[in-house]
C-alpha cells in the first residue's frame, strides 16, 4: 500500500454567492485562492477541488494537496 504523509484536504462551506479571488475574506473564491497559495508546489500540488451543493444555496467545496 501506498504512504501518503503529505495529503492536505481542506473543506469549505460557504453562501453561492458570485465573487472574485481577490474579494473579501470569507468569500469563496477568496478562500480557495488563499488556501491553495498555502501549498507548496513541489510537494503539495493541487490534485483535486470538488464541489457540492448542500441545503439552501451552500455550496460545499473541498480542495486535496499532495504529490
């Protein structure tokens, strides 16, 4: 079986309303960015951002590093 020490996930949960990544903090386009300028590119790249819808208008999103 494979190691995977340096898997990161975060989860997110916001409102779906529209925003740009340099908006305001806690928006969700702003959250992301700045969860993904965290990871360092040589050992946690980016490997996967899903999304799905919850009740209301939420929007939950879930962003996976590692190498």
């Amino acid at each position: 079986m494979a190691v995977y020490d340096n898997v990161k996930v975060q989860v997110f949960i916001h409102p779906g309303n529209p925003g740009i990544e340099n908006g305001d903090t806690g928006t969700l386009a702003r959250d992301v960015k700045d969860y993904i300028d965290t990871l360092d590119s040589t050992s946690n790249k980016v490997l996967s951002i899903s999304h799905a819808t919850l009740a209301g208008d939420r929007i939950l999103t879930m962003v996976i590093g590692g190498a």
